[in-house]
C-alpha cells in the first residue's frame, strides 16, 4: 500500500518537473459569436362566426299580405293558391330560423298573397256582374277584364312568373271588373233616385209629412245619405238607400192615400145626410114655419165654436233637390256643346240653301218670265169673254130673284087683306 502511494507521488513531481520547464505557445484570441435567437411562431386558429339576421320585420309583412289574402275569401274562392304559397313561407321560414337572410324572398312571396287577394276580389266582381247583368253598361271594359282574367289564371300555373308579375296582372283584372261595376250602378242609383223622388212628390201630394212625419222623415234621410254616398264615389250603397227611400214613400202615399178616401168617403156621406136634413128642413118650414124663438136653437150667423187655425202643411214637406249636384252641369255643358255644333252646321245649310235658293228663284223668274208672256197673249181674251158671261148670268139670275120675291110679297099681302076683311065680318 505505500508503495503504491510513493510511486504515485513521484510521478507527479515528474509530470510538474516537466510542465515548468517548457513554454508554451501563445492562445489565439477569438470574437464571441452572436447568439442565433429563434422565434416561434404561433398560430391561433379563429373560428369565422356569421351573426344571424333579423327577418322579423319582413316576415310580418308577408304575415300581414296572407291575412289580407284570408280576409278577401282566399280559402273558400282559392283554396290551392293560397296553399302553394303557404309552402314557400313555411320554407323562408326555417331559413330564417338558421338565420339567413330571406328578405328578397319574403317580398316575393308578400307579392303573391297580394295577388290572391285582388284575385278573389276580381273573381266575386265578376260573378256579380254575370248575376246582375250589368256587362252591357261597360261592354269593351268587361271584355278586357274577361282577357286578363284568363291569363291570370295562366300566369298562376307557371313557377317561373313573379309574384310581382302575378299582382300587377291581378290588380288590372280588379280594376276593370271593378270599374264596369261603378258605371253600371252609377246608372241604376240615378235611375232609382229618380223614382224615389217620384214617391216623394206622391207622398207630398197627400201631406204624407204631417200625416206619417216619422217614416216621411225617415225616407227623407235616407235620401239623402244615397246622395252623400254617391258623391263619396259609393254608388252601390247609394243605390240600396234610394231603394229603401222609394219604398218608404211609396208605403207611406199608400197608407195615407187608403186614411185620406176613407176620410173622403165619410165627408160624402156626412154632407148626403146634411142635406137631405136640409130638405127636410125647408119642407118643414114650408109647412109649418116656426115663428117664436125657440131654446136650444141659436140664430143662423151665430158663431158656436172658435175658428180653428192650422199649420201650413206644405211647410212639412222636405226640400230635396231634383238632380244630384254637378249633373245639370254637366247636361248644361253637353247642351252647350251641342248647340255650337248645331248652329255651325245650320250656318253651313243657311249658306248652301241661300245658294241654292238663288239658283232656283233666278231660274223659276226666267220660266214665269216666259209662261207669263205666252198667257198673256194667249189667254187675255177668252178670259174676258168669260168674265162678261159670267158677269151677265148673274146679273140675270138676280133681277128674276128680285121680281119672284116681289110676287111673293104682293101674294102675301093679298092674302093678309082677305083675311082681315073675313075678321071683320
């Protein structure tokens, strides 16, 4: 074991001895290197997010478009359209759950429940046209409403047409149909203003407005609703208030009429009795005169009950005017119209007949000219050969009248004297 240390020793006094006695080289000097920096990268993933959108506004308007298109009878008149279209809401309608945008959509499908409504009402407008027989007030627009009608009813069929397409056509089709029902119920308001206004006057011929004030009253207001209607454009619920107005005159110059003959009648026979009580009367005082003044029979000019005074009845009687406002107007300017084209066609005839008037009498001065001479000539004196004639005839016929009637006259007095001679004896 020492040994081992010893030996151990004296090599490292060696290996000192050694590295003291030589020199060693130099040591390069080196510049630091920068230090290499590494970045990393990270990358963050971001989720693209899409807020949904707010279809509300435009849904209620394609709400509001169906209940339109329900109110007009869309379910009874047009059943299957509006169930077509109630398909395409319901499928916007789960796109807009996922929140996508359906605006563009919603206009189109709120254009065809518009449609479907002015379709229905187009529809029932015409059936009661057909059922009144009114075509014939407004032919060529009822025949273009009847057009576009059946292509309407085409236009439903294709899916490619828009709605938009669908509601103007359906909106033309009502206006037509509707237009030919204003003019003919325009008509037949007037017409039956016309009668009611008859009734009145009936009415008013039997003061049926102090005898029934209340129904006379009322028909009175009725016509003059009719006329308020009617310049509110209203012509149909124009033409129902004169209806109801005539009859009511009517029924009430009826009742009345029926009140005022039995009145007449018992007038007739009041005045039969007191007459023939007067007959009996003067007979009586023929035959036996009363001569002493009696109690309970007053003097002939006495006055036994007050003078009754009345109310003028005429005064009961409603000033309704004949014609609608702005109708004589009208007929005044059409008559004025007409007047002006009368008179330039009769100034035209007055010139042509002046003309032709000329021609003729210068041509009938020529001929009268020329017979006039040829008579003349001719005829001077076989006409006065007759007149002599004629002139002697009767010169004739009146001396012999004269010397008849005188013998007539000397015959009568003739026979006057034998007479008077015969009286005398």
């Amino acid at each position: 074991m020492k040994k081992i240390v010893v030996t151990a020793f004296s090599a490292f006094l060696i290996l000192s001895f050694i590295s003291c006695g030589s020199k060693p080289a130099p040591e390069e000097t080196k510049e630091p290197e920068a230090p290499v920096v590494t970045e990393e990268v990270v990358v963050e993933e971001v989720e693209e997010t899409v807020e949904p959108v707010d279809n509300s506004l435009v849904l209620q308007n394609v709400d509001d478009a169906r209940n339109l298109a329900v109110e007009s009878g869309a379910e009874e008149s047009a059943a299957d359209l509006l169930k077509s279209v109630d398909d395409l809401f319901a499928q916007i309608k789960a796109k807009s759950e996922e929140g996508q945008d359906v605006s563009k959509e919603a206009a189109d499908i709120a254009n065809r429940y518009s449609a479907i409504a002015s379709y229905v009402k187009a529809k029932n407008t015409k059936q009661k046209i057909d059922d009144e027989n009114l075509s014939s007030f407004a032919q060529s627009t009822y025949d273009e409403g009847c057009t576009v009608y059946a292509e309407l009813e085409t236009m439903f069929t294709n899916s490619e047409v828009t709605g938009e397409q669908l509601l103007e056509q359906a909106t033309k089709a009502y206006t037509c149909f509707n237009s030919v029902l204003n003019i003919a119920y325009k008509q037949i308001a007037k017409d039956e203003r016309s009668a009611a206004f008859v009734e009145k006057k009936n009415a008013d011929s039997v003061k049926a407005g102090v005898a029934q004030k209340e129904k006379y009253n009322e028909a009175v207001e009725l016509f003059k609703k009719g006329d308020t209607l009617y310049s509110m454009q209203n012509p149909e619920k124009a033409y129902e208030n004169y209806k109801s107005s005539k009859e009511i005159f009517a029924a009430v110059y009826a009742e009345v009429s029926e009140k005022r003959a039995e009145a007449q009648k018992a007038i007739d026979e009041a005045k039969k009795r007191v007459a023939e009580s007067a007959a009996l009367a003067n007979e009586a005082d023929l035959n036996s005169p009363i001569t002493e003044k009696v109690d309970g029979i007053e003097e002939e000019e006495t006055v036994l009950l007050e003078e009754e005074t009345f109310a003028d009845p005429t005064q009961a009687e409603a000033d309704l005017p004949e014609t609608l406002d702005g109708e004589k107007e009208e007929v005044v300017e059409e008559t004025t119209a007409l007047e002006e084209e009368n008179t330039e066609e009769a100034a035209e005839e007055e010139v042509i007949e002046t003309e032709i008037s000329e021609e003729e009498a210068a041509e009938e001065e020529l001929v009268e000219a020329e017979i006039s001479e040829e008579e003349n000539s001719e005829a001077e004196e076989p006409v006065e050969a007759e007149v002599v004639e004629e002139t002697t005839v009767l010169e004739e016929e009146s001396e012999s009248t004269e010397s008849n009637l005188d013998v007539e006259v000397e015959n009568q007095n003739e026979e006057s004297e034998v007479v008077d001679s015969g009286d005398a004896e």
